[in-house]
C-alpha cells in the first residue's frame, strides 16, 4: 500500500465536506442531526481542511528554501 500523502489527505477531507454538504441537509430534514449540529460538523471539518493546506504550504516553502 502507498504511503499517504499530504496532498491525499487533502482530496479526503475535500471529499469528506462535499459528502456532508450533500448528507446533511437530508438527515437535517428528517430529524436525524440539527441544523446547527451539521452546520458545525462542516464547519470544524473545513477547519481541518485549511490546517492541511496550511501545512503543505509551509513544507512546500521549507522545501523550496533548501533548494
């Protein structure tokens, strides 16, 4: 199995949100989750999305400084 990737976590969690923007509102509607309940869900998972940008940026910087 490949190693995973930074730029892999980044498609996952991409995904992750997208999946939830798509689920919640149903499970909203039926009662399952409160609104603001799958408001923070996105919210916190779109928090880790931009903590792995950040991430990568910053290798991204010390790896072209090396250079």
């Amino acid at each position: 199995m490949k190693q995973i990737t930074i730029e892999d976590m980044i498609k996952c969690v991409e995904r992750e949100i997208g999946m939830r923007q798509r689920v919640y509102p149903r499970w909203v509607e039926s009662k399952k989750m409160s609104q603001e309940k799958a408001d923070y869900e996105i919210k916190c998972m779109k928090a880790v999305l931009d903590q792995l940008k950040l991430h990568d940026s910053l290798i991204k910087v010390e790896h072209k400084e090396e250079e």
